[in-house]
C-alpha cells in the first residue's frame, strides 16, 4: 500500500512539474517584437541578479513541494496507523522535522527577497 502511494505520488509530481515549466518559458514580448521586425537574438532583459533571485525561488519553490508531501504522507501514516503506537509516533516525528524545515524554507526566502529586492534598488 505505502509502496504504491509513493509511486503514485512521484509519478503524480512528474506528470505537473513538466506543464508548469512550459509557462513560465514563453515570453510575449519577444515574440511580438520579432513579428514587428525588430532583431531580439542575444538580446537579454533579465540582470544577474534577477536570474539568481529567479533560481532561488525555483529551489525554495521545489522544498516547498517537498515540505507538502512529506506532510501528506505523515498524514496518511497517522490515518492508517489503526491505534499502532510505533506508527503514530513516526507520522508526529515527520510532521515535527517537516515543520521545523518549512520554517526554515520561509525564513530562506524572506532573506532571499530582502536581499534581492535591495539589490535590485542598488542596481537601478
């Protein structure tokens, strides 16, 4: 049962990560620049720092997706633990780390856009 619920949820996760990268690579305004005419090769809107605060949030973006599915599946340990005492006691401590670590992904990204929107006013 949890073997197939892993498998599941993997494979649940490989199927939507594809679709929501194809969004976000599609820029309008190039394609509507080079209908116009205008040459757009080589041509890069986005500073250095724009792209690092982009990958950062991508990061933190994937341990969130973790952090969700750790919690899911501590949940349905505790749901199916039938009154197992070992059992409940394994889905609390996976909820516990799993918090612990969501407070640290909010803090990374609190200090992540704190220092990226400073520099971003430096550079400007």
């Amino acid at each position: 049962m949890k073997k197939y619920f892993l498998i599941s949820l993997l494979a649940l996760n490989l199927l939507l990560v594809p679709a929501a990268s194809v969004y976000a690579q599609t820029d309008l305004s190039q394609d509507i620049a080079q209908k116009s005419g205008y040459e757009t090769s080589g041509i890069t809107t986005a500073t250095l720092s724009e792209t690092v605060g982009r990958i950062i949030k991508i990061v933190l973006g994937f341990l969130g997706i973790i952090f969700l599915t750790l919690t899911v599946y501590a949940g349905v340990l505790w749901l199916t633990s039938a009154g197992n005492e070992e059992k409940v006691t394994k889905a609390t401590g996976i909820l516990k780390t799993s918090v612990v670590g969501l407070i640290i992904i909010i803090a990374a990204y609190s200090i992540t856009y704190f220092v990226v929107a400073n520099v971003f006013k430096l550079t400007s």
